[in-house]
C-alpha cells in the first residue's frame, strides 16, 4: 500500500487534528515524521514537516475533503 502526503504541518497539534479529521470522514489517514520533529528543535521544518498520508487510493478524495472543509475568515451567515 503506497502512501500519499495530502497535508504538512510543522507541529503535531496540526498534524493530528488533520489526521482525526480525515479519520472522521472513513479516511485511512497516517502522521508521519512526528516523533523525529519532537526529538529536534527545528528538526521538522528542515525535513519538510510532519506529514499527514493517506493510501493512494483515497489521496484525491482526502484532498477535496480537506480543501472543501477548510474553515473561512469571513463569518457565517444565518
């Protein structure tokens, strides 16, 4: 099963709330890099982030879900 990087982030707080998201919607989402980011000051930026993957399969899908669901700064009209 190939993974798929659909988010990266630079602390896990980020990361994992993407990752709790996407496992919401019946994704099968995966953190990577977290640890290593954790053990090293600015360690997660010089390796690219810490990764939120998916198995090839979903990647489309989890992008759109991601970018459909991104909250707005504008306020919410009722």
């Amino acid at each position: 099963m190939a993974l798929v990087t659909v988010f990266s982030a630079f602390n896990p707080m980020d990361a994992q709330l993407v990752r709790s998201r996407l496992e919401a919607a019946q994704f099968h989402a995966f953190v990577t890099h977290e640890l290593s980011a954790l053990s090293m000051d600015g360690y997660a930026m010089a390796a690219g982030g810490i990764l939120v993957q998916v198995p090839e399969t979903e990647a489309t899908d989890a992008r759109e879900f991601l970018a459909a669901d991104t909250p707005s700064d504008e306020p919410q009209q009722d």
